[in-house]
C-alpha cells in the first residue's frame, strides 16, 4: 500500500507543473493574465534567425530531393518497352558493329536483357531514341545505296555522346546525394531540433514561472476575479519565495542553454559548405556534358559537309531523275 501510494505522490508530482504549464498557457491564449515573463530582445532576435535557416533547409531540400529520383528528368510521355531499356547504347553500339546482316543487327537490338534496367533520365532517352533512328536508317537501306548514311551515322554518334552524358547526371545526382542532401538533411533533422528542444524548455520554464508566480498570488483560480486577494511580494513567505527563485533560476539556466545551442546551429559552417558541394557537383557535370558535346559537334559538322559535297550518294541510282 505504502509502495502504491508513493507511486501515485510520484504522478502527482510529473503530472502537476505540466498541468500548472497548460492552465497558464490557456490563460494566456485567451488573455487572462496580465504578467508575462517577457524573453530577452537577444534572445528573441536568436529565435528570428534560427526560425529562418530552418525555413531556409526545408524549402531548398524540398526541391533538391528530386536528385533522389532517378528520373526526375524522364519525360512522361515516353512509351519504351522493357527491350528498349534491356542494354545500354554502348553494348548496343559494339554488337551492332559485329552484325553483318539485318537479321543480326536485330538481334543486337533485342539482346538477352541484363538484370538491372538502363536509367530513365532524359538524356539516356534521347540517347536510346537516336540509337533506335539510326538503325531505322541503316535497315531502310535495303539496297546498300549508303541511302541517309550520314544521319545515321551522326545519330549513332549522338546516342553514345547522350548517354556519356546521362552516366555523368548519374554522378552528379549521387555527389549530390552523399554531399549536400545527407549535410542539409542532418542539419534539419539534428541540429535545428536541438535548438527546438532547447526552446521548448526555455517556453516551459517560463510558464512554469509565470505559473507559480500566479498561484503565489493567489490568482492560480481562473474564475476568480477578487484581485484584493493577492499580495504584495513582501507578504510571502521564505517558502513562497525560494520557490519563485528556484523557478526563475530554471528559466535564466534554459535560457542560456537555449542561447548556447541556437549560437551553434548558426555558427555552424556546414551549410555553407553543403551548398558549396552543391554547385561543384552542378558544376562538373555540365564541364563533363560540355566536353563531350564538343568533341561530337566537330564529327557531325564533317559528317554534313562530306554529305554535301555528295549530294547524290544518298540517292539510289535507279530514282535519280536525268536531265533531257
């Protein structure tokens, strides 16, 4: 009996401050107390800015999660078939130059898929759809005429190039992943919810203040409005006051835990740097799709000037229209 009857003196004593915290945080909500326990301009400039980097974190994050998925880029409207996704343009590239008919150009084209599907972004489409026209051309040419040898030529060109540079998207969205999401994420995730902790007490310290001065008072009742029943701060007692003390040295100690951990989070350089990991990453990948579209354009600019000079290879010699 002794044992339950501790237990519940235990519960009581868990359960009174916050109780004490919620009566006078409705009191407050509806205005019904007249002192508040006002922060330091310090400390409420500290909250302004930390409020900020937050909001700063989670809209920035929430655009920059799409570097998570895969296809981000893929267009919607793209119907490819589990063949079409069955091998890289490379591998399609290398066994279609070993084909010596049409039937094993096809073949080449519909090889036995591999266990992971090739990437859905957009420039590994593109590089599919050019590999894809280029063979239309070359099994068109049913009379090996050379019949739009050239475009098919630049598209196979254009295909490898496109997935060169999708490979190097790839790469970037995984920099981008391990160096700036996982930074930015932890310092939402960690350090900005220590500062929120940190400033969730600071709040129930000061309520629980606010609250044990009012009931000192005599004004802890919400429903009684006889304000001659509270006294002057002299009338306490030595109890009265050491416990208004203890609760007022709460609040000073949260306040300047608070003020300690806010300071870090904004101090901290690892957002800057995360953003810094950001823009490299950016960076390098449109040097790399830059590098490898210039050494393509000077191959398809020679590719149309040799069809210009021979204008007529491309046209079968039993169409070509004499001159009378």
């Amino acid at each position: 009996m002794d044992k339950f009857a501790a237990f519940g003196k235990n519960i009581g004593a868990s359960f009174t401050p916050f109780a004490a915290r919620t009566q006078q945080y409705v009191k407050e909500q509806f205005g019904q107390t007249e002192d508040k326990t006002e922060l330091p301009p310090d400390y409420i400039e500290l909250e302004k800015r930390v409020d900020a980097l937050k909001l700063v974190h989670q809209k920035l994050l929430s655009v920059t999660s799409q570097y998570t998925n895969e296809a981000y880029d893929y267009p919607p409207n793209i119907r490819e078939s589990f063949t079409d996704l069955s091998k890289n343009v490379s591998e399609k590239v290398q066994l279609l130059s070993r084909a010596t008919t049409t039937a094993e150009a096809q073949a080449a084209l519909t090889a036995t898929p591999q266990a992971k599907p090739q990437p859905k972004t957009f420039n590994h489409a593109i590089a599919r759809a050019s590999l894809a026209g280029s063979q239309l051309l070359h099994q068109s040419d049913v009379r090996g005429a050379g019949a739009d040898d050239s475009l098919a030529q630049a598209l196979e060109k254009y295909a490898v190039a496109e997935e060169r540079v999708g490979e190097a998207r790839l790469t970037q969205d995984e920099r981008i992943q391990q160096r700036f999401l996982a930074g930015w994420s932890a310092t939402l995730n960690t350090n900005l919810q220590f500062a929120q902790r940190a400033r969730k007490n600071v709040e129930n310290a000061r309520l629980n203040l606010d609250a044990t001065k009012a009931r000192v008072k005599g004004i802890a009742n919400p429903f009684n409005s006889n304000k001659a029943q509270s006294h002057s701060e002299e009338n306490y007692t030595e109890a009265q006051r050491a416990e208004i003390e203890k609760a007022e040295d709460d609040f000073v100690n949260q306040t300047e835990e608070a003020v300690g951990v806010m300071k870090n989070v904004l101090d901290t350089p690892e957002p800057l740097k995360n953003l810094a990991e950001l823009i490299a990453a950016q960076l390098d990948f449109h040097k790399r799709a830059y590098e490898i579209l210039s050494e393509l354009a000077p191959e398809v600019d020679q590719l149309q000037l040799d069809q210009e000079v021979s204008p007529a290879r491309s046209i079968p010699p039993s169409i070509q229209v004499t001159q009378f």
